[in-house]
C-alpha cells in the first residue's frame, strides 16, 4: 500500500493545476503526476481531484506517493570548493557546510552561499520561500561549519519547516567555550533579541524570543572546555549569545567576548562551532533519517593546540 501525505496546500502551489503542482511536490515528472491523479491518488478537502484541476488555497492535499527505489547517499560534484554532499534525494539535500559560506543571500553579503552552490552546481530546490532562500529550512552562520538540509521538493519544504517550527528536529552542536563550564550538564533558558546597541549582533534581553540550550561538557581542556549542544530552539547566533552571557563565550568569537589572544593561540580565525548531527522524520516516507558530520581542519587543529597548552 502506498504511504499517503497530508499538508496545507503550499502557498506557491494555489492555483497550479494538479499533475504541474505535484509534479514540483513531489520532484517527480509531470507525466507521472498525471498518473498519480488518475489512479484516484489526489484529494483535496476528501474530494477526488483529475490532473487538470486546480489546488484553491487553504484547502487540505491528500497525496498518495507513488513507491521508489531505496534512496541513500550519493556522489556529486561539489557545489563549490569544500561543500560536501552528505545525502541526496527527490526530496532534499544534506550539505557539510564549510566555514565562509553563507546559507543565502543577505544584504551586505557578497561570498559564496549554499542556495548559489547548489544552483550552480545543476541542482533544483524548492520554490517555496522568499526569492532569495527557496528551499532554506534552517541556517547556519556563515562563520559556523556543519550539516543544513535543503529541501528540493514542495513537499519537503512544508514538512521540513514545520518540523522545525515545532521543534522535532534534533540539532546537535559541538562547541569550544573558553575557561571551564559550570555545571557539566546544564540548560541556558534566556530569550534573546537584538542587541540594543550593536547592529548584527544578538543579546540576551527582556523582551527577546523564547531560546533554550542544552548543553553536556564532553572534555576539559586547559584553557577551555569542549561541549556538546543540543538546541531546543533556533535562534540566530543562539549558541554564540548564550555561551557568552555566561561569561564562557566560544573560542575564536571576537564578536561575542572572546580572548583575542586565546583565539591566537588556537590560529582560529572565527568561532569554534560545528554543527555535528542532523536527525529529523524523512518528509516523504515520515522515516528516520540522521546525518553527522566530522570536524573541519581548522577545528580539529585549534584543538590540538588547546589540548596540548595552557594558557599563554
């Protein structure tokens, strides 16, 4: 029996017809998303649709998708120098994010990013979302390596955005903060907002949003302590800000607090963050999908350092 999916008709999809909708949907042709609505596998609000029909908005989609192939990882050519494929499908893309490149295009921004890497490099992702970052779920800093999904089918781009708005995806970091932390295992509950006299930067404040991290001392060096971060939610620089407000800011984070010499010491030239694990139900089969990453070379060797001296 073939696995059916339940959404919101996308924004970006009222109006189309039927087989031209589930084709974006689902990352399949528009033939075989005829086909899909002629063997009655279409519904909206219950009732059958043909492929020539038209998706209103605010209506309820019921898809029953057709049944593939095992997918798993594979190779493709690197979307732009140190950009890693991790995983790849009709319904997303896993990338090993290196440091330097940003997740989209932003004001002020003119480096490489992963939505221009990707284009380039002949992949198709989601036109749901902002122009300049369809198929954009999550982010990443552009100062901060690690796993981000993409999502390459309308579907995915729904499901994906609304498992990370309900917080069942699970994020986990690996962070460098300076000096020892206090308690080994802990949990940081501080809303952050902008800060109030520092453009681009974030702060712990009053009237900032709900932001919890979790987080678990993996190693004690000298100098600073190795944590692994689980983030409850998502906000921007949430790991950078909340470190800092207990006086424990990420080695290599000038932005944020940090020893301009310690960060010498270590030959770090940004943040010691990496998003290391990526776990979330897959948006078509609704199975469990997870992916990890290992540390960059500039990580592990300011680590080294660190393990290996003191303070200066």
């Amino acid at each position: 029996m073939s696995p059916t999916r339940t959404l919101p008709v996308p924004e970006g999809l009222s109006g189309e017809r039927v087989d031209v909708a589930l084709a974006r949907l689902l990352g399949v042709s528009r033939t075989a998303a005829a086909d899909i609505a002629a063997g009655g596998g279409v519904r909206l609000d219950g009732a059958m649709l043909g492929k020539s029909d038209r998706l209103t908005p605010g209506g309820w989609l019921e898809v029953d998708l057709p049944e593939r192939p095992g997918s798993g990882p594979v190779t493709r050519p690197e979307p732009i120098p140190g950009m890693r494929i991790v995983y790849d499908d009709d319904h997303l893309v896993v990338v090993d994010k290196p440091v330097g490149v940003a997740a989209h295009p932003s004001p002020g921004w003119t480096g490489p990013t992963v939505v221009s890497g990707l284009a380039g490099a002949g992949y198709q992702i989601a036109t749901s979302g902002p122009p300049e970052r369809q198929g954009i779920v999550h982010r990443l800093d552009a100062g901060t390596s690690g796993l981000m999904v993409v999502a390459k089918s309308e579907l995915a781009y729904s499901v994906l955005k609304r498992a990370f708005k309900e917080r069942t995806v699970d994020k986990v970091y690996h962070a460098l903060a300076q000096g020892h932390l206090e308690p080994t295992v802990g949990t940081i509950d501080a809303p952050i907002g902008r800060h109030p006299s520092r453009d681009f930067r974030f702060a712990v404040t009053s009237d900032g949003k709900p932001s919890v991290t979790h987080y678990e001392v993996l190693e004690m060096l000298p100098s600073a302590t190795l944590a692994e971060v689980h983030l409850e939610t998502g906000r921007t620089h949430q790991i950078r800000v909340h470190f800092s407000a207990l006086r424990h800011p990420l080695v290599g984070d000038l932005t944020y607090g940090a020893d301009p010499r310690l960060a010498h010491q270590a030959q770090l030239q940004r943040q010691w963050l990496h998003a290391m694990r990526l776990g979330f139900a897959h948006p078509a089969t609704g199975e469990r999908f997870e992916a990890t990453s290992e540390y960059p070379s500039d990580l592990r060797h300011a680590l080294g350092l660190l393990r290996e001296s003191g303070p200066e």
